[in-house]
C-alpha cells in the first residue's frame, strides 16, 4: 500500500497557501492542484529523484530556477514548464488574486525534497507531516480516472477546461488551439521502439501534430488536455 495514499483526501496547508491531489496513479504520477496567495512564495527547492512538471491554471507566477535569484521568468495562464531532477526552484504568485497551478509529480515519493531557503522557517524541513492536512470536501476538484474503454472525465475550473481520457491515435488528441496536454500514462516512441516522450511531460497540444509526423503511440496515452473556455455569445456583445 501507497503511504502517501492517505494525503489524496486532504487539503495540505501550507505557509503560502494549500495544495490538493487531483489525480493519482499509485506510485507512479501525481498530479496536485496548488493554490498560492498573492505574493507568497514556495521555498526554493529540488528533487534529486523524481521531475516535476507545471501548468500554470490562472493568474501570473514568477518561476525562479537555480540558486540565482536573477534567473527567473513570469508565466501566465496554461503556460507549462519541466524540470528535471535535482533542478533547484520556486513559484511566486505575482497576481493580486493569487494564483491556481498543476504540479505534476514523477514518481510520488513525498519526502524527496531538499530545501535550500525559505521565507517561513522550513529550511531543514521535509514534506508536511499528516498535522498539515485538513479534511474537506474537495470534490469539485478531483478527477477520476477513466476506463479505457470510458469516455472522458471531466473537470472545469473558473475559466479552465480540463478533460482526461485514454487516446490511441494522435488525430483524436491534435486540436488547432493554444491548449496544453499532459501525458499521464504510456508514452510516444520511434520506429525502433525508443522512447521519444514518456509520462510526467506537459506540452503544447499542437506540438503533438508534429510528432506526429514521425513517431507513434505505444500503448493507449492518458492525456490531460488543458484549455481556456470560449467565450459565451452573450459575453461577446
């Protein structure tokens, strides 16, 4: 049994807002969804064993990468980044309403962290022991994971769309649009079976129309398509 199984109903407080697990694949992949008041930061960080990636949800975040301080750049919504293990970051909400974020995790190994500062005291510290965790009903932002043989599950946040489901050919994931996806599970190879990208990465949904072109889907791909919602007619007017 998973340990970290008991945080996936839980909001787990923290000193610049809270986090909640949206999806979960055992060991394998989390994905959290992160609140960050306004002008908080996380500590800036790394994890020497697992990547992280994100998409940015709503509001404006300024990304620190490395230990210099002068090494950062401010992001708006469905902007996406990767980093690689052992890659020292921070997240800063620079918008007055704060600002919602996916946090994608590979694997789930809770107490891979080390911190190198932090504005809250937390320097020596690991991840939030189950003290920080308070139980409430989020179930508006959960999302189940669908049978392979089901349609899509669904999720809608303020003005974002979110929508997971198994794709098995890349003309049903490629849409014209400036939306984000994220590979959950499976993972795109050559024609000699290497892998070109494999679950945990967040891109463009179009960059999959250029891979298209030259590489295929190995196994059913998870994918958690990411998009704005358009604009009702009335709001037009």
């Amino acid at each position: 049994m998973n340990k970290y199984k008991g945080y996936d109903n839980k909001v787990v407080t923290k000193p610049w807002g809270w986090e909640h697990t949206l999806i979960r694949l055992g060991k394998k992949l989390e994905v959290l969804f992160l609140q960050l008041d306004y002008n908080k930061r996380t500590s800036l960080h790394c994890h020497p064993q697992k990547k992280t990636a994100f998409v940015i949800l709503n509001g404006r975040v300024k990304v620190q990468y490395g230990i210099y301080k002068k090494n950062f750049k401010i992001y708006g919504p469905l902007s996406r980044m990767v980093f690689r293990k052992g890659l020292f970051h921070s997240l800063k909400a620079v918008s007055k309403n704060g600002a919602n974020v996916l946090e994608f995790e590979t694997p789930v190994i809770k107490n891979d962290l080390i911190r190198f500062s932090d504005d809250y005291g937390r320097k020596n510290t690991g991840y939030e022991s189950k003290n920080y965790t308070l139980d409430k009903n989020f179930n508006y932002l959960t999302l189940k994971i669908p049978k392979k043989n089901q349609k899509i599950s669904k999720l809608k946040f303020k003005n974002i769309n979110m929508e997971l489901s198994y794709k098995k050919k890349f003309s049903t994931i490629i849409k014209n649009d400036k939306s984000t996806s994220a590979i959950l599970n499976g993972k795109i190879v050559n024609e000699r079976n290497k892998t070109v990208l494999n679950y945990g990465e967040v891109i463009k949904t179009n960059t999959l129309k250029i891979l298209a072109k030259e590489f295929f889907i190995k196994k059913p791909l998870l994918i958690l398509h990411i998009s704005k919602s358009k604009p009702s007619k009335k709001s037009r007017h």
